[in-house]
C-alpha cells in the first residue's frame, strides 16, 4: 500500500489525540494505581506506558540512523504527569518527522539492528504505520488495565478521532 507524507502526518496526529485521551483517562489514577502490578505485557499502566514512550523514542532514534540496543536507561515514567512531559518531547519530534518527509523518503528502506542483535530494513513508511499501530495496540491494554482498575477508559477509535476533528 503507497502511503503519502500526508497519511503517515495524519496518522501520528492520531496517535499523538489518541495518547492524550489515554492519559486524561488515567490522570485519575492514585500514585498506587498508577504503579499497581495488575498483570498484562508490562504489569501496571506505568509499566504499559514506560514501553509504550520507549518504543517511540526507539523508533525516532532508527529514524535518526541510530540502533539503541534497549529503551533508554533511567527514564523515571512514575506518575501521569511524567508520562505526559515525556510524551510532549515525542509528539514534537514526530511532528517535525512528519513535515520532512517526502514520497521518495517515505520509500527508503530503514535499516537498524534490534535488540536481539538482528538486522532489519522496511520502508519508512512501514516502520513509521507500525509505530502508530504497536501504540494503538498497547493504548488498548491501558484500557484493559483501567477497567480492571474500576476507572473508565477513553475511546480512542480512529473514527472518534475523525469526528473530534469535525
């Protein structure tokens, strides 16, 4: 499937609405709930969110030709708020990604090693409709997690974002 600049500009628009009703869900979390082992891929909805911000600065660094060989050590994600200043850094970034990009560069290939010392190449525009994807996917745990919490999740279908657009 061809992707334009356009798309993938859209695309992170999205993720970056969709990430922030996430968080005004969870901002109503005590510090205990925020941290509490519930289960899930990463324990706790600060354990959710740590890999979810990892992820997309792992992201931004392959972008920037950059292999991390893990999530950045020492980022303390211990509250909503923490989350959300981290998250301001990343929106920005991939909004100025976003506007640089062209037809030709969305059809490179981007090469990095990951984690496991294997040596990987997509498309950029691949690697960047997966960035939005694996947030869509672990913005959906969250929600898992907050109903587990007794607290009420945000909708965060596309479609909720087309219609809060207008």
């Amino acid at each position: 499937m061809k992707r334009s600049p356009e798309d993938i500009a859209e695309l992170f628009d999205y993720g970056r609405w969709a990430t922030g009703r996430t968080l005004d869900a969870t901002a109503v979390l005590s510090p205990e709930e925020f941290t509490r082992p519930i289960g899930g891929s990463f324990g706790s909805v600060q354990g959710t969110f740590t890999h979810l911000w990892g992820a997309d600065w792992v992201w931004l660094e392959r972008v920037e030709g950059r292999s991390p060989a893990s999530l950045p050590p020492g980022v303390a994600l211990t509250s909503n708020d923490a989350v959300r200043e981290r998250y301001a850094g990343i929106h920005a970034a991939q909004q100025k990604l976003a506007a640089a990009l062209t037809p030709a560069r969305l059809s490179e290939k981007l090469t990095y090693v990951n984690f496991a010392g294997q040596t990987c190449a997509y498309s950029l525009a691949d690697a960047l409709v997966h960035v939005v994807n694996h947030g869509t996917y672990h913005r959906g745990q969250i929600a898992t997690l907050l109903r587990q919490l007794g607290k009420t999740p945000a909708p965060t279908d596309y479609l909720r974002y087309i219609d809060a657009r207008g």
